[in-house]
C-alpha cells in the first residue's frame, strides 16, 4: 500500500484512482502494467503523458516497487 501511495503522490494521481486502476490487475502483473494503466489516467485527466526519461524512471520504480 505504501508503494501505491508513494508512486500515487509522485505523479500527483489520487491513490484510490491509482487502485481502483491496477485493482483487476494480477499481482505478478502490476509492475509491468503499471505505466499503461498510468497513461491511461493522466490521459483521461487531461494531463501531458511523461516524457521518455520519466517513463523510465517509472517503469524502475514500478519494478522495485511491485517486485
């Protein structure tokens, strides 16, 4: 719960859209599905998609995180 917390205040995401998101998603799974389920959010709030290097930075926060 923490990670989702941590990763949910970094990219300024409600926590309970961050889970309610990734909720039906395997828990083997979360870490690679993380940064589509991300961009599907920030897109349907109207926000710019991360730039390459910020994605990066999230796919290995999502990978230490739900590891």
């Amino acid at each position: 719960m923490a990670a989702y917390r941590t990763l949910a205040t970094a990219l300024a995401i409600d926590v309970e859209v961050l889970w309610r998101t990734l909720w039906l998603v395997p828990a083997g799974l979360v870490s690679e599905a993380f940064l589509p389920y991300v961009e599907h959010i920030l897109e349907a709030q109207g926000r710019q998609l991360p730039g390459q290097p910020q994605r990066d930075r999230l796919v290995m926060l999502a990978r230490r995180s739900f590891s």
